[in-house]
C-alpha cells in the first residue's frame, strides 16, 4: 500500500498523474463532486444563515465508501483536484466526507499535468483556501434558491407540459436570444445602390486584367442611374495614388471563451463538445487546464514557444508578445490555454476531435508570439471627367506573412461588415494615367439585421456583459436547450429580387436578377415557451433579468472569492427583496397566456388566436365557453406565435386532409408530433424533409408508399422470422422481432451478409438475456442490471429497488423471484398514485364516445380509385 493517497476528479487524470508519482503515492479519482445540496425544502436553512445542507448521492456512495477505506489504511492525503472555485468546492467537500483536517491538510494545484508541474507541487502543498469555498458554495446556494422559488411561480401561472425552470444566468441568456429576434422580426431591409466600375490595365507581366474600382452609394435607383448618366463620354484619369504600409497583429492565446467561439467556427464544434473535448487533452497532460480566463504565459511556455518558432521558422518570425487580460477582476487561473508541450505540433494519438482541437490551439499559441504580417495598402483615386465624382481602387499586398504563416483568426458573422471583401493586388497605375472603361455598374444591396447568436457569439456576449465566468457558459448553454427555451437550428434561403444597373457603351440597361439571401447555419432561435417565459418573468423580477444586475451579482461573487465579502451577507441582501418579489407575483399576476389575435374565421365567426397551450404553441378558432368546442392545429416547425399570419394560420386546418383510397385503404395526408406524414390504412409513413405537406398529391403519395414498401421488404430471415433495415437517429440499424439493433461501422451495411445479421441478433440476444433480471413489458415495468447495481424502470423513469423488511439490499438473484405486486410497491412509494389512474379506469370505464363529424371547413378531396 502507498503511503500517500492522492485524490483528484477524473479517472483519466488519475491515471496520468500516478504515472508521474510513482510508487509513493496512489492516485485515485472521486469522480467530480462527492455531495450535492438535498433536494428537500430547498436543501438550504433559510432561516439559519443560508446554511446549505449536502448529502452523498446514492450514485456516489460506492465511490465514497473506496475513498474512506483507503484514507484510512493511508499516512496522508493529498487533495489536488483542479485549480478553481469548483475544484476548491470538491476538495473541501473530501474533507468533510473523509474526516480530513483542512487546517492541515496538504492541498495541491497545477496548470498543467507534467512531470515538472506535478513534481513542483508535490513539493510546494498548501492549505484549503476557504474564501474560495465560499465563493463556490455561494454561487451553489443563490442559484439553488432562484431555480426554486422561481420555477414554482412558473408552474402555477402557466399551464405546460414542460418541467418549467428559471435560473439566474440560464433566464438572461435566454433574454438575449429572444431580444435578438424580436429585433430581427421588427427589421425592416432598406435597399442602396452600389456603384462599382471596371477597368482594364496590364500587369507587370504586361497581360491585361481587370480591376475595380468603387464608387458613392445611392439610396435610390434614380439618383444611381442618374450619376451612370453623367458618366456618358466620360474619361477617366488616375488622380492620385498613395502606398501606405499596414501591420496585422495576432490574437492573445486562447481563454475558455476565445477557444468555444474559434473551435466554433473553424472546427464546427458545439461549446460543450469544446469543453468536452479539452477536458480529455487536459487530464492526459496534453494541454493546461482549460476552465481560465487569463492570456498569460508562463515563462516556461514562453522559452518552449521561442526555441520552436525560431526553429522552424527563423528569428525574424519571433516576437515576444504580453497581453492583458480584458476581465481583470475574474482570474480563475493564471495561465492561457496551451500545449504542455510546444514541440507537439500535432497528437498522433489522440482522436480525430481531439487532433484537430490539439492543433488549433497549438497554432493559436504559436501565432501569439509571433510577429506581425506586414503588408503594402494601395489606394487609387480615380477621377471622372464628366463630373466632379471620384471612384477608389484598393489593393493589398502582403509583404511578410509574419504570424499569417501560421495562423489567422475568424470572426463572427456580427464583425464582418457588409462592404468588406477581400483585397487584391492591383496593376501598376501612374498619376495621369487614363483607364479604359469596360462597363460600370449599379447594383441593389439590401441592409441587414444582426445576424442571431450561435452558441459561441453567446458565450462572446456574456462574457463582454460580465455574465457567468468560464465554468459556466457550457452547461448554460446546455440547459437552455434542453429545456427547450432556445433550438438550435437551420434557416433555409429565401429568394429576392434586386435591380442592376449597367452601363456599357454609354447605354445604360436595366435587369433584375435574384440572390438566395437569410440563410443561416447552427444559429439559436428562442422558442415560443422561451418567448413567454422571458415577457413573464421581466414583468415581474425585472432585477433577475436585468444584465447589468446579473453581472453585479458575478462580481460579488469574485469578493467573497477574494475574501472581501461574507458570503451569507451577500446572500442576505439578494435574498430579502427577490422573496418579496416571489411571493407578490404569486398573488397578484395573472396567469401567462402567451396569446395573440390574428383575426375571424370567415365561415364560423369565430376568433382566431395564436397561443400557448400545455403542448406547446398552437392556432385556435373559437373559446373555450363556446357551445361547440374551440378548434385547433399546432404550428409548424419554424413558424411562431409572433410572427403568424393569418393565411398561414388557416393552412393549419386543412390537415389532415383525405388524398384519395389505395387497395380499398384512405390515405390522408397529417401534421404530427415528428412532422408531416402520410396515413394509408393503419400505417404511417413520414415525409422527406423539406416536402409541403400542404400541396402533397396523391400520386406523390402513393410513390412515397412505394417508396417505404421497398425499404421495409425484409433483406434476410433469422429463426424464420423477417429481418430488415434502415437508418434512424443514432445511425444505420436492423430490426428483428420488434428489436432494434445498431450496426456497427465495421460492417457494410449496403452489403450485410447473412452471417452479419446472424452475428448482430445473436449478440444483441445475449445482451438483452444479461439486461434484465425480470421484465412486464405490458406493464412497462422491468428490473434491469446497471452499472452501480440492480435498477427499475418503469415508463421513462429509472428508480431506485426498494430494501428488504431487514433493512438490506436486494441481490440480483432474488430481485429474480420478486412478484410484480412487491415491485408496484416500490415504484408507488417513489412515485405516488403511479397506478391510480389505471385502477380508477379499470372500476368504471366510461363509454366511447361516437367520433365527432369532420368540420365542414374541412373538405376532403375527391377519392381516387386505384387502377
């Protein structure tokens, strides 16, 4: 047994660092947080001071029991968990858990896991840093008691299906969202007339080209077309030329922020697969830690960086470079994002993500200490004789790449400007010079709207509004989506027309041409339920939603961390309006309703609302107090409550629709749950992206079945019994008696043979037989094996197995003989009235009602009889 025991967070981390110990020390992980605040009455004692109370999760408990027998069989222990408030958190909750003194506890921190970094910790250990507790458990309490005292208002004033939550940061960021797209809803595009002129010239190598020059912009098409006038019998001299030198300077190393946006737009990736992603390359000693928001480097780093830059690309390539921090006050560590070791320019054995996301921030800190690209500006004026008018040329030649050589920063759609396009070299021109004319042009260009938020440009404004710090924009990001506040989504194109105008020949001709304009890719769009969430909750706790209040509260945060204020006095004053304000709104605000008017049907005189309703946004004609009951239809995927129209809405309701009879069979055509579909018989067939269900046909109908008839014909039989194919979800897979099995991409799923498919089934037999313990499929009740030990699940829901009468654990063995009814037992008691609806329906099942007439607004279209 090693005399020291060394916990830390990770397995993978363990790992590399016992490694770098030695046989000293045993190095084991307590797999992130060990207790969590209890989720009764808030887990939090109000009226004592905030004092959170925490227990050990039954999932943790196996963990915690290993971590106590080994402390104890231990002459000391180590707590090296990461270097920020969070890992502080988890380092004191091991003392607490284990028994541990943290007054004499040996605490570690590193910024990176390598055999140096390691070694000069081991030997420099200190104390728990308590203020840095506080500023977790502060940060911890105040978000548990938002969640839970506003989630519950939401409940009561809005009926919906959704588990309903608010949260401090999660509310703001979805504010930004929703505000972004009300601005681009109520932008409306006004057009300009672009005046670009082309002319002829030789380059050095004496060969003509063509380059352009640009001139002022019009706001309207006469004013354009009456300056391309004024050009008749023009001719046109070079008026003057100046050749300015420019620089171009790198970007700082990455911080947590600056590595989400740029893995965002050069590698495609989500913020959480980021985060994902570097953790990995943290905890096997490929990079230093990744939760930071400093650009320093360490002088280490810098010596590497220098010997490897000046290596491979020369001295003049190198220029030491210290940048500073924009966010002062909120150093969660002290170094940037970089490569442990700068002479790997590339992992050759990590994974593709991890390759590409290793190499980006090699060349990001490679870049950094570079020097700047140098280039030769070259502007020309261009004078028009038959006006006093003067059009520019621009030209850019880069005169050394500089840190170019490696690396180059992308922006966001926001940054770019409408007018920017790259520059190239332009001929050589003299003062004096007369340019031949090939045509001139006026083109219509429309103004833009800011463009919506992807993920990282979230993260970017956030950070710039001083919300959330680097630990948190990940899982904000994540929890807004999952809770379906905000999808992120594609925006297909839209056709446009815009004018050209262009004169040639002193003739001016007119077209119209068409551009695909408003697409967008992986942007964040807020939800209708984000919507109205968002209007509620700034009605009434306007101080929540407010960005400058959210951010004050962050700042609080990092005094409490630096041990300038007392957590619970910060809590204090937060708390005692915040409740007023809760338990007012609960009294006095009126339901939310989500509702706009959109018009009157035209054949029932009814109302015609677009609204909220438990299942998410819906069109409805007429009230719910009316003698014949209100109507309804769902809104399509894309279309919205506020922004609806009238014609749109009444298209909701000519679904489902009859399209004609196949083989004695109706087949209609619907709106559901998963998108459009079409009904023939009692089969549902889905329709192909992107196809309008609305303007189906039947002849496109019956392809469509054909289509699905073919793709469902069995490719093989197992035990006589069909099996076949098709792609889902997760991917390629086949079906065998109502199982669905992945194939892995070992396999050629074009070309499955028979003994693949006997190989997949029989495999996936096996898994299932070693799955279940018992199973009531009818019931929708099993016990299944899991990774901690026997589970139940019933429905969706996973629950924990009841104990015997002895007060002990259940052995898989016996849970084998358990009847149903002990089973139901156990699922009632964590989840109470499971089975009351079922026994009340079986007492007095009322009669069925008969299936009320179609509406007469709904007008089947005439059948077609098969041939």
């Amino acid at each position: 047994m090693a005399k020291n025991l060394l916990i830390v967070e990770s397995p993978a981390k363990a790992k590399t660092i016992e490694k770098i110990l030695g046989k000293d020390f045993e190095v084991k992980s307590c797999f992130g947080h060990i207790r969590d605040l209890e989720k009764e009455e808030m887990g939090i004692d109000i009226k004592n001071g905030y004092q959170p109370r925490y227990k050990i999760p039954d999932d943790k408990s196996k963990v915690v029991s290993e971590l106590k027998s080994l402390a104890r069989k231990s002459d000391e222990v180590w707590l090296a968990t990461d270097e920020d408030r969070e890992g502080e958190a988890i380092s004191w909750h091991l003392c607490e858990v284990l028994g541990l003194d943290p007054s004499t506890t040996k605490r570690i921190v590193f910024h990176e896991i390598t055999k140096p970094a390691i070694q000069q910790a081991v030997s420099t250990p200190r104390l728990l840093d308590m203020n840095l507790v506080n500023a977790q458990q502060a940060r911890r309490v105040l978000d548990r008691i938002v969640g839970f005292e506003l989630s519950p208002v939401l409940w009561r004033k809005m009926s919906m299906k959704n588990n309903l939550s608010a949260g401090r940061v999660q509310s703001v960021a979805v504010r930004l969202i929703a505000e972004r797209e009300r601005e681009i809803n109520a932008f409306t595009a006004t057009s300009t007339f672009k005046i670009e002129a082309f002319f002829s010239a030789n380059d050095t190598t004496g060969k003509n080209v063509t380059f352009v020059a640009e001139g002022k912009k019009y706001d309207a098409a006469e004013d354009a077309e009456r300056f391309l006038q004024s050009c008749f019998g023009a001719k046109y001299t070079v008026n003057d030329i100046q050749v300015k030198p420019a620089k171009k300077s790198p970007a700082a190393p990455f911080t947590t922020s600056t590595l989400q946006q740029e893995a965002s737009r050069k590698l495609g990736f989500s913020v959480s697969r980021t985060m994902r992603v570097a953790q990995t390359l943290y905890e096997s000693g490929k990079i230093t830690y990744m939760r930071t928001d400093s650009v320093n480097l360490s002088d280490t780093a810098m010596g590497d960086i220098r010997k490897q830059i000046t290596g491979q690309y020369g001295n003049n390539y190198y220029q030491p470079r210290k940048y500073k921090n924009r966010n002062e006050s909120a150093q969660e560590a002290h170094e940037a994002i970089r490569p442990s070791y700068m002479e790997n320019s590339t992992l050759e054995d990590a994974d593709f993500d991890g390759r590409r996301l290793y190499e980006l921030i090699w060349k990001r800190t490679m870049a950094s200490q570079m020097a700047d690209a140098e280039l030769e500006r070259t502007i020309a004026k261009i004078a028009i004789s038959t006006n006093k008018e003067e059009l520019t040329a621009t030209g850019e030649v880069l005169k050394f790449d500089g840190f170019l050589k490696v690396y180059r920063e992308d922006r966001d759609d926001e940054d770019i400007n409408d007018d920017e396009q790259q520059e190239g070299m332009l001929p050589p021109l003299a003062v004096s010079q007369q340019l031949p004319l090939k045509e001139m042009k006026a083109t219509e260009r429309f103004s833009r709207p800011s463009p919506r938020y992807t993920e990282a440009s979230l993260v970017k404004k956030l950070e710039e509004l001083g919300i959330g710090r680097p630990s948190t924009y990940a899982p904000t990001i994540s929890t807004i989506q999952k809770r379906t506040y905000v999808e992120k989504r594609d925006k297909d194109a839209i056709k446009r027309n815009f004018r050209v105008l262009t004169l040639k020949n002193d003739q001016i001709k007119q077209v119209t041409e068409q551009e695909n304009t408003g697409a967008e890719k992986a942007k964040l769009f807020p939800s209708d339920l984000g919507l109205v969430v968002t209007d509620f909750l700034k009605q009434y706790f306007d101080d929540i939603m407010d960005y400058g209040f959210t951010a004050r509260i962050e700042n609080e945060f990092d005094e409490v961390a630096a041990g300038k204020l007392k957590w619970n006095s910060m809590i204090d004053d937060f708390y005692i309006p915040f409740k007023k304000d809760v338990d007012n709104t609960i009294e006095t605000a009126e339901r939310i309703k989500g509702e706009r008017e959109l018009g009157i049907d035209p054949q029932s005189g009814k109302k015609i609302v677009a609204r909220m309703a438990r299942f998410g946004p819906i069109v409805q004609i007429g009230e719910a107090n009316d003698e014949e009951k209100p109507r309804f239809a769902g809104l399509r995927k894309g279309q919205s409550i506020e922004t609806i129209t009238y014609e749109e809405a009444m298209q909701l309701f000519e679904l489902p629709k009859t399209l004609g009879e196949q083989n004695g069979q109706e087949i209609s055509v619907n709106l559901g749950r998963f998108g459009p579909y079409i009904k023939w018989g009692e089969q549902n067939i889905s329709m192909p992206r992107g196809e309008d269900p609305f303007g189906l046909t039947f002849e496109r109908a019956l392809e469509l079945i054909h289509e699905k008839q073919k793709a469902d014909a069995p490719i093989a039989h197992y035990e006589d019994k069909p099996v076949t194919k098709g792609t889902g979800r997760f991917g390629p897979f086949i079906k065998w008696n109502d199982m669905y099995i992945n194939v892995p991409r070992r396999y050629n799923f074009e070309g499955l043979s028979q003994s693949d498919i006997n190989e997949l089934i029989e495999a996936k037999v096996k898994k299932e037989e070693n799955r279940y313990i018992q199973n009531w499929p009818d019931e929708k009740i099993s016990i299944e094996n899991a990774r901690w030990g026997p589970v139940l699940k019933f429905g969706k829901k996973i629950l924990k197995v009841g104990k015997k009468a002895d007060d002990t654990k259940y052995t898989a063995d016996e849970l084998s003989v358990v009847p149903l009814e002990d089973i139901k037992k156990m699922i009632e008691a964590q989840v109470p009235n499971a089975f009351a609806t079922k026994k009340a329906a079986a007492k007095k099942a009322p009669a069925k009602k008969a299936a009320a007439k179609k509406d007469a607004t709904k007008k089947a279209a005439p059948k077609k009889k098969s041939k």
